[in-house]
C-alpha cells in the first residue's frame, strides 16, 4: 500500500490547446488507462473517489479523500483475479477494503456502472508531473491539463507559468472525472 498526498491543478482544455501543449513541450510517454469508478452512497456523501485503473495489463486499486484543501491517496497494486473478484461483489483483503469498512461502507455493496478510457501524454518537470488527458466516457469526450505538484505554492506558480501563454485561466480545479462521468449520466 502506498499512501500520498495528491496536490494538482487541472483545467478543462479544448482539443486544439491540447494539440497545441503536447507540440510545445517534450512528451516523454503516453498511454492509454482506464478507470472503473466504483460507486457507493456513502461514497458520495463523503466525497470519496474509488477506482481500479487498468494501464499495460496492470491494475491499481485508488481510494481518494479529501485531506486539507487537497487528496490523501491510497493505493494498492492488484491483479486481475483481484480486480474481477471486488467487480463481481466478492471480498477480497486488502488495505483499501479495509478502510472502507471502518467508514461503514460494505465492500460488497459496490457498484460499477460505468468507466472511463484516457489516452494521456506525461511530460516531467522539475516541480512535477503535467498530464494531458484525452478522456472518453458515454459517449462524451473532453481534454483536460493537469499538474500533479511536489509542492503547493511553487507548483501553482509554475502551473500559472504554463498556462499564461495559452491564454488560459484558473480559478480552481475542474470537476473530477468521475464527478462529470456522474453528471453526464
């Protein structure tokens, strides 16, 4: 299991700013994941996001909840038999599993209804990780630039540095993919 605070800034794009950042800057590799959101009530009034996300034949399942003004990320490296067993209702062991428990939500009770499929460009900085998502969902697409930073204050100045040119503006984070996947629904 590993844990982290995640601290990003991300804005919704449209494609031709999106073709535009992935010709400014150096890609150093993209790939396609897909995230099966898992839903549950209390998920929801809690505003926890869980996932299993699926990238090269790989899974990792992702407890989110918010911490501060930002997310602690729980996330656990799991195999497909894991995968297809928490899919289809049935208990596995595990330290998300755990945590859910606690919180009184019953593994079990999972649902899965829907996914979403990124075809996503990662480009390293010294203050982080930018990300260009092509996301697809319900038959909906979007294109969204996210800054996943080491550190708050000089990874928001360094993601207002990146954007300026683009003549784009932040106020604050965009929805969450999962929260305009349910809006979408």
């Amino acid at each position: 299991m590993k844990e982290q605070i995640e601290i990003e800034y991300k804005i919704l794009i449209d494609k031709d700013i999106f073709l535009k950042v992935i010709n400014d800057y150096q890609v150093e590799k993209d790939y396609i994941q897909t995230n099966y959101y898992l839903t549950h009530p209390v998920l929801q009034d809690k505003k926890y996001m869980l996932r299993i996300r699926e990238k090269n034949n790989s899974y990792e399942f992702t407890l989110k909840r918010p911490y501060q003004n930002h997310q602690l990320e729980t996330n656990v490296i799991i195999d497909k038999e894991i995968k297809d067993k928490i899919m289809n209702h049935q208990y596995v062991d595990n330290e998300i599993m755990d945590i859910l428990k606690h919180e009184n939500i019953n593994p079990l009770e999972l649902k899965q209804q829907f996914s979403l499929t990124t075809h996503r460009y990662d480009i390293q900085l010294k203050e982080g990780t930018l990300s260009l998502d092509h996301n697809q969902y319900l038959h909906l697409e979007d294109y969204e630039l996210e800054f996943e930073v080491y550190e708050e204050s000089t990874g928001y100045q360094r993601f207002l540095e990146i954007i300026k040119p683009y003549q784009l503006h932040y106020t604050k984070n965009c929805q969450s993919k999962i929260k305009r996947v349910l809006d979408a629904l």
